[in-house]
C-alpha cells in the first residue's frame, strides 16, 4: 500500500516562489519513482516532474524546466517541488506520484499507480 500526501499549496503573485511537499507512506520508498504531475481548469493533466529511486536523475516537463526543482529525501520518504518564478499559467492542482518502476517512462502518467489528493496552487497577477 503506498500512500501520497500533498502539502505546501496555497494563492501567490505572479514572479512568488513555493515549495511543495509529499509525505509517502510505503515499506520501501526507494522502490518508486515520484513524480508530480498537475491539472490545470479544463484542461489534461501534465506532467511537470519526475526523480528517480535514488534523486541521482531527474525529469523535467516543458514548463518546468529552468524553473522547478524536484528533491527526494530518502530517508524521511519526502519528495519536494521547488516553484520559482510563478505565472498565471501555472495555476492548478498539484499531484504527487508513485512508478513503482514498472518500466514506463517517468513521463508517461499512466506508469503512476499511487496518487496524492493533490494541493492546489494559485497564482494571481
């Protein structure tokens, strides 16, 4: 059984920084890939991020890149999302996600098996 809680979200101005958090509850975190994927109002989901078992790797979605920046404690079984220069267009519900490493890529949503209730994250002009 593997567990995803979301935390940190909230309403910020454009150009505001946030950090989200995912607690996972699971017998071997180091099993999983976690990635955090986000949906934003009428749209698909996206991913935005992903770090492997150990953080030695990391994947970044178009929007992501040069701005966001995913950290994994292995020994606390957290998994942060640094947001830095926030717009409007990153307005959404943030997920947290579990690859139980079923060979799909890190990009691919449909390799997520364990899902947070996600956090939302606001970001007003």
């Amino acid at each position: 059984q593997v567990q995803l809680v979301e935390s940190g979200g909230g309403s910020v101005q454009v150009g505001d920084s946030v950090r989200l958090s995912c607690a996972v509850s699971v017998r071997r975190f180091s099993d999983y890939v976690i990635g955090w994927i986000r949906q934003a109002p009428g749209k698909e989901r996206e991913f935005v991020a992903a770090t492997s078992w150990n953080g030695a790797s990391k994947f970044y979605g178009g929007s992501a890149k040069g701005r966001f920046t995913i950290d994994r404690d292995n020994a606390n079984k957290m998994v942060y999302l640094e947001m830095r220069s926030l717009e409007p267009s990153d307005t959404a519900v943030y997920y947290c996600a579990a690859n139980p490493g079923n060979g799909k890529p890190y990009e691919a949503l449909d390799g997520y098996e364990y899902w947070g209730q996600g956090t939302q994250v606001t970001v007003s002009s």
